[in-house]
C-alpha cells in the first residue's frame, strides 16, 4: 500500500521525502506527480515502505507535522478508481455533443 503525502512545498524533491521517510523504515518507493499542462509538481506525493508497520508509524507521527514551513497530511492512499478517466472532463462528453448537434441540424 502507499502512503499519501499532501500539503507539500512545490520545490520539495523525491530525495527530500526519502529523507523523511527512512526515519520510519526502508523506503522503497517515491512518487512526485507532475502536473501535465505546466510541468510542475502538483504539491502532493506518494511513498511505498517495505512493511505496512513502518508505513503505519510515519502516518502516526507525521500526520498534521510542519514540514519545510507547511503542515502536511500524511494517510494511507486511497486505490486508483479505475472507472475515473481523469481527462479533466471533457473526454467523451465532447463527442456526444458533437452527435447532438449533427442530429437537431438534420431537420
């Protein structure tokens, strides 16, 4: 499972929450999302540990922590809902409209 980081500084780096992280166990992995259209980190993060104690006891202590001047928010991540395209709202129903249009112009 993978911890959620929020609230994070746009500057901090993979190796920033590494640091952190490894004072609770062995880090194993470190996601920093990008923003698509600016290129920029999004301001939040996930993290893998090798077991779910370790990841339990940085949720624990770090949750509501003041981090590089910001109060972050550390739980577990929730599951990718694989029924959310996450297109920003426009795949599909664009399409449809397209359609709606062609058959009110048929009259």
């Amino acid at each position: 499972m993978a911890i959620y980081v929020g609230n994070l500084f746009y500057e901090v780096t993979k190796e920033d929450l590494q640091e952190i992280f490894a004072e609770y166990g062995t880090v194993t992995r470190v996601s920093l999302p990008i923003d698509r259209e600016t290129g920029k980190k999004r301001g939040f993060g996930f993290v893998e540990m090798s077991t779910d104690e370790e990841e339990d006891k940085a949720i624990e202590t770090l949750d509501g922590a003041q981090w590089m001047g910001r109060q972050i928010k550390v739980n577990k991540a929730r599951p990718k809902d694989d029924n959310f395209s996450g297109g920003g709202g426009d795949g599909g129903g664009g399409e449809r409209k397209d359609n709606f249009s062609r058959r009110n112009n048929r009259s």
